[in-house]
C-alpha cells in the first residue's frame, strides 16, 4: 500500500528520510522495525485465531450440553406423564369401587355383633 500520491514535492523527499531513518534509541533501523511490528502482529492474529477457534468449541459444547440436558428433561417430563396417568387411573378405580368398603363393614358389623 503506497500513499505517496500526493502532489506535494517534499512529501517524497520526507518520505525517503523517513526510510533511511535509524532508531538508535532501541537499536533498530526501519526496515528491522517494521519486521519486528509484522511479526508483532501476526503473532496477535494468530491468538485472535486460537481465540475464535476455543470460542467457536465452546459454543459447541454448551450447544450439546443443552441438546443432551432438553432430552433429559423431556425424558424426565415423560416419565411424569407417565405416573400422573397411573395415579389418576388409580383414584378412578379406587373411587369406582369404594362402595365395596361399605357393603363388607356392614357385613363384619353384622358377623361381629
């Protein structure tokens, strides 16, 4: 990428002193500098990779977690279902012949007495 489009004279003569520059203060001229920001960069890129990819794992963890824990729960309301029915057809046929109870104390009262 070059911006040295500009029509401004000095602007190239600023920018070739630019690149001849030295950064004695860490040691380093332009071009080593520039490696440095590179690999520096790349070297970020690729944690921001690995960061996505561990995110993208643990997005599919939890999305499977939460697969397993709704059948679990629909398993669990089935089974529920399940027992409602019986204990409801339980009452029904414990009220359907509870009249029996009735008749059989009358006849012990009777046996007894």
């Amino acid at each position: 990428m070059s911006f040295n489009s500009c029509s401004v004279s000095s602007y190239s003569s600023l920018s070739d002193k630019i690149l001849n520059t030295n950064f004695p203060a860490i040691g380093l001229n332009k071009e080593q500098l520039l490696e440095r920001t590179l690999m520096s960069l790349e070297s970020e890129r690729d944690d921001l990779v690995s960061t996505v990819s561990d995110l993208r794992q643990l997005i599919k963890r939890i999305s499977q977690q939460q697969e397993k824990e709704a059948l679990r729960k629909q398993k669990l309301h089935e089974e529920y279902q399940l027992q409602i029915e019986s204990l409801r057809l339980a009452l029904q046929v414990s009220e359907n012949h509870s009249g029996h109870f009735a008749t059989t104390t009358e006849f012990w009262k009777e046996f007894i007495n």
